[in-house]
C-alpha cells in the first residue's frame, strides 16, 4: 500500500491539477472572452483619471492583446472587434505617451494601422482591395458602404490618421490625406453622433492642418469641432484643446483660443469614457497657454 499524501502536497497536486485544466482550456476561453476583455480594458484606460499609471501599465496590456490576437485563427470575419480593438489602444497610446520618441510612435501607429486594416479586410473584401490603390476607386467603395459598416470605417480611418499624426514629414502618408477624409466623412454621414463626436474631431484637424489660401477649409473644420463639443455635452475637453491648437491658431483668433482654453481648464475631468482624455487635455491647455503668449 502506498503511502498516504501529506495534506500540503495534496493541496500543491489539486494546485497544479486546477492550473493545467486551466492552460488547457485557455484557447477556448480566449476565444470567447478575448473581444469582451479588450472592450473593457479600453474602457478602464479611458475613464482613468491618471495618465502616468496608464502610460506605465498599458503596454503590458498591448503585449496581451497581440497575444490574444496571434492566437486567433486566421480569416474568421469575428476576429475584426478585436483586432479593431488592439488597433485604438495602440493608436492612443502612440498618440499620448509616446512623447518625443517620434521612432516609438512611428512603431506603435504602424502596428495600429495594420491592426485596422487586416480587420477591415475581414469584414469589406472590395475596400480591402481599394486601400493601396488610387484615391477615386477608394471614394467609391467609401461610398458604397452602409450604417452597418460604421465601426469598420471608423477604425480605419481613427487609426490611418493616427498614423499619419506620426509620419507628417513623410510625403507617402500625407498623399493618403484624401482617404482618410473620405472614411471620416462618410463615418459621420452615417452616424453623425459616432463615438460621441470623435469622428467630427479628427475631421476638425484635418480640415484646420492648412490655411484657405493653400487649399484649406479651415470654416468646415471649425464647424466640425463646434458639432463634436455640442454632441458631448461641452465634456470632451480635448475636442476644445484641439480647436484652440489648430484652428484657432490657424486663423489668429485669439478670443477664440483663449476662451477655449480657458473653459477646458475650469472644468472638472471627470467624465465616462472621456476623463484620460480631459486630463491630457488640461496638460495640454497648460502648454497651449504659455506657449500663446508668443504665437499671438
């Protein structure tokens, strides 16, 4: 007869047992909680009210999420929440923490793209098709695509201009300008109040990057972000930071700007799936005002 197991080495079998039936259903779990697991993760990250713990920990998360996304199997339509998901975190961590790491950035926008654009081939074969090709093919299957295909054309149109934010000295990716207008324009064709107004915002810069001289609209960005800043209530503070930065500076209105940063600084940050933002956006108020005394 063998002997009897200690209690303690029992405790550390059924231990291991629990974590091998653990890593052996870890696929199939992943599977099913992958999509929900990255909704809720950007959910934590945009209602948190302290950008250095999301600076220090996310990455770790956007490590997980290439994981998550490794292990999908390939060519399934239902993969695209989640690589459209791993693309915005990306994109946003790129475009807030990256700082003067113009390499880092370039990096993590480059994977932000891909990240979108392999979604979107999952769901849209003909824009897949069109994205590498000439402006007018591309417009046209903009065009063609309906209220379903919103969050698809969001994505790719969030993380394209996420990209180009990073390679603006870079005369390829600023040739894609018109594409990526032409997502954000049909987005909020579509679905006017997407995203509480985000779409309205990446068109406001879009449309203020250049002076009407040159062949800007500066008029159409600035109504833009007056629409985005209506459809949040007045709570999305970096919708105001961004009007103060481009347009307003753009066309040298200095009430405007001063009035804007004023108002983001007075307000309370906190706000459900804006308050990471509007904390950043009150640092960047900060800068925008020392650094006005000079611009005007």
């Amino acid at each position: 007869m063998s002997d009897p197991v200690h209690p303690t080495r029992l405790l550390r079998m059924i231990a291991a047992s629990v974590v091998l039936l653990v890593l052996a259903g870890c696929a199939a779990v992943v599977g099913r909680a992958g999509d929900r697991f990255a909704h809720d993760l950007g959910a934590a990250v945009y209602d948190s009210n302290d950008p250095a713990t999301v600076r220090d920990g996310l990455p770790a998360y956007l490590l997980l999420l290439d994981a998550l996304v490794q292990g999908q199997a390939p060519g399934k339509a239902a993969n695209a929440p989640l690589l459209f998901a791993a693309a915005s975190l990306n994109g946003a961590y790129a475009g807030s923490f990256t700082g003067d790491d113009t390499l880092r950035a370039q990096r993590l926008s480059e994977k932000s793209l891909d990240y979108a654009r392999r979604g979107t081939c999952l769901r849209d074969a003909g824009l897949c098709q069109a994205m590498a090709g000439p402006v007018e093919p591309f417009e046209a299957e903009v065009a063609a695509a309906g209220v379903d295909d919103v969050d698809t054309l969001y994505a790719l149109g969030a993380a394209w201009a996420g990209y180009l934010q990073a390679h603006r000295d870079d005369w390829g990716a600023i040739a894609e300008l018109p594409k990526i207008q032409a997502l954000l324009e049909r987005v909020v064709a579509l679905d006017p109040g997407h995203d509480r107004g985000m779409a309205r915002v990446y068109l406001g810069v879009l449309h203020s990057l250049r002076p009407e001289a040159v062949g800007g609209r500066p008029d159409i960005g600035r109504g833009h972000f007056e629409a985005a800043i209506a459809q949040s209530g007045g709570r999305n503070l970096y919708a105001k930071v961004l009007m103060a930065e481009t347009y307003s500076r753009l066309v040298f209105d200095q009430a405007l700007h001063d009035r804007l940063l004023a108002e983001v600084l007075a307000a309370d940050p906190a706000e459900p799936g804006f308050t990471l933002m509007n904390v950043l956006a009150q640092e960047r108020a900060h800068a925008l005002v020392a650094s006005g005394k000079d611009f005007f």
